[in-house]
C-alpha cells in the first residue's frame, strides 16, 4: 500500500445509512451472527439516539479488493428483489445498525432475544410523547414494546395496559411508533385531524417533533471506513478484535468467511474430516484450528520447496509456518484442501 492512512474518519446522517442498508449498498460479512439483542438494549440505544446520545462509531469496509473479498449477507430484516452487490460491509456495530434498521425503518416487528430464556419475540417499539417531554423522567422510561399485536398485556382493566393496534389508538394515547420516526409528517398531519388541531394537542406535538423526532431526522453516525486496498490479514486483524462478545473468533472462522468467497465451504469440509479422524483414537483430539494449522504448514512446505526449485535466493525463501497470517493467505489451490 502506498496511502500512509488505511482508513478515513467521518459521519453519516442515520437516515441515509439506513436507507443504503435497505439498498443493499451495505451488507455485513456472511460470518457475523445473527442478531440477538434483548427488549433492554434495544430500548436504551433508541433512547440514547432520542436524546442526541452517542452510540460509539461504526466500522465499514469498502469492497472492491480484486484478491480477497467476505461473501456478504443483508442486514437482519433487509428483504431484497434482487442480488445486490454492497458496496460496504459492516465488521462493527453489526447488532446497532440492526436494531436501528428494524426499529426505525423496516416496518416490520423486532425479532429479539428474551432475556430469561432462548425464546424469541415479536416487539414493536413506541415512544410516549408525554413522557419524552417530561425533563424529570429517564427517557427509558418512555419507550415501551408492544407484541406483534401492537398491544402491551397485564392486570389492567380487560387484562391490556397498552392498545396501539390501530393509528386511531395511537393518537387516542399520545403514543409514537419508532417505525414511523422519518414519515412524521404524515403521521403528525393524521394525529392534529384526529384531535379536530386541536390547540393543545398541536402545541404538544410541536414540541415533541422538535426535541425528539428532529434528534433522529439529523443523527449523525460516527464512522471509520476502511479502504478497499487494505490487505486481508489486517481486515481480519480488525474483524477479530471488534467481535468480542459471546465466543470470540478464531482463525478458523475468519478463514471460513475467505473460503466462502469462492464459494467452498471450510466448516463443511472440516465436518466430514472430522468424522474421519474420529475413527481413529489418536486423532480424536483434533480441533478444526489444528487441522487448518496443519493444512497451513503442508501449504507452505511446498511453497518453499518449489522456491527451491525455482532457485530462489536463500534470503527470500518462504519460510514454513502456520501463524494467523499464513492461516489467512492459504488459497483454495494452495492449499490443497
């Protein structure tokens, strides 16, 4: 690389990210997991973006490397027509531009993770505009998740605390769905005929268009993107460090998501394997990062051994290892897998 810098620092207003996530133009690396946030952090980053909050920044890889490339997968809740080439990918705040993408521009429910169990649930996320307003109250706690029936059950009257299943009961209550936050002018337009502009209520949702719905319309996303032309051990340098919740990345995974690019599936051929060496008692051991480690060091004994051949002076031999570095320039044809 002849750039001193191999990456650039700027932001990006959240609708336009989001509206390039629905695009496709952004996509995340086939090898990220799946979303699986809880209702708890979902409401907290929505609350943090109402209030004009930062959120930390994140990080996006410019596609376009002839020599290496992650296959890519649409963000969680993204359906596309067609195939779309992106033209970046996500390698951190996967499970944040998720989570805003679902909440304030899908259209659809959340799909999140319960906290107490495996379950998965159905949320819509709504914004109690009295409550937003009000200075003394921790804007956590005016924003709620209803079921996918848009309604909130407990032992209220009728068994139901919360009813937004309709618009009409949307501006009964004062409550503004998330996922309406960048058509509020139809919405606002819809609430003041519903109250006959009323000229209380007008005022009340001028203020909340100003000091809530305005802190989403001009949110500006920090965002570091690296260049295209960064070399593929360095991008994945950077992938393993940012993802390290949960089960933190090996080698293996990061070389799977390489692999996929031709589209050869390492953990498929590692699973046959497997059931191979478990025939044998001595090899039962074997974990994937040990078979790749070992495909590694045959990979680059023979590359040395035909540099030899070629004669190639004794200082520029290619040495035989199977460090992180050789694991990720393994080739398909290299390697021999």
């Amino acid at each position: 690389m002849n750039t001193i810098s191999t990456f650039d620092i700027t932001k990006e207003a959240l609708p336009d990210l989001l509206l390039r996530i629905a695009q496709g133009k952004v996509q995340i690396p086939d090898l990220q997991r799946s979303f699986c946030w809880s209702d708890e952090l979902v409401i907290e980053l929505l609350a943090s973006i109402s209030l004009g909050w930062s959120i930390g920044s994140i990080i996006l890889i410019e596609q376009g490397n002839a020599e290496w490339s992650f296959r890519p997968r649409s963000v969680e809740g993204v359906h596309l027509d067609q195939s779309i080439h992106p033209t970046h990918l996500i390698l951190d705040a996967q499970q944040r531009a998720t989570t805003l993408y679902m909440t304030l521009f899908s259209n659809r429910p959340v799909r999140i993770k319960s906290k107490r169990t495996p379950k998965l649930m159905d949320r819509w996320y709504y914004i109690d505009i009295a409550q937003a307003l009000d200075p003394a109250l921790d804007r956590v706690n005016a924003i709620m998740s209803l079921n996918q029936n848009r309604i909130k059950t407990g032992f209220g009257v009728g068994g139901i605390l919360v009813d937004c299943s309709t618009p009409e009961k949307e501006y009964e209550f004062g409550i503004f769905p998330s996922a309406r936050v960048f058509q509020y002018p139809e919405w606002r337009q819809n609430y003041s005929k519903y109250w006959n502009y009323d000229p209380t209520k007008l005022e009340l949702i001028d203020r909340f268009e100003r000091e809530v719905v305005k802190r989403f319309e001009h949110y500006q996303v920090p965002v570091i993107q690296l260049r295209a032309e960064l070399p593929k051990p360095a991008v994945c340098r950077v992938f393993e460090k940012t993802n390290t919740q949960g089960t933190e990345l090996n080698f293996f995974d990061l070389a799977t998501a390489c692999f996929a690019r031709d589209d050869f599936s390492l953990r498929h051929d590692w699973a046959a394997k497997e059931q191979q060496f478990k025939k044998q008692s001595v090899l039962q051991s074997v974990r994937d990062t040990d078979y790749l480690a070992c495909v590694t060091l045959v990979a680059t004994y023979f590359r040395r051994q035909h540099a030899l051949v070629s004669e190639t002076p004794p200082k520029k031999l290619p040495g035989v290892a199977c460090g992180r570095d050789e694991v990720l320039s393994l080739t398909l044809k290299g390697s021999a897998l």
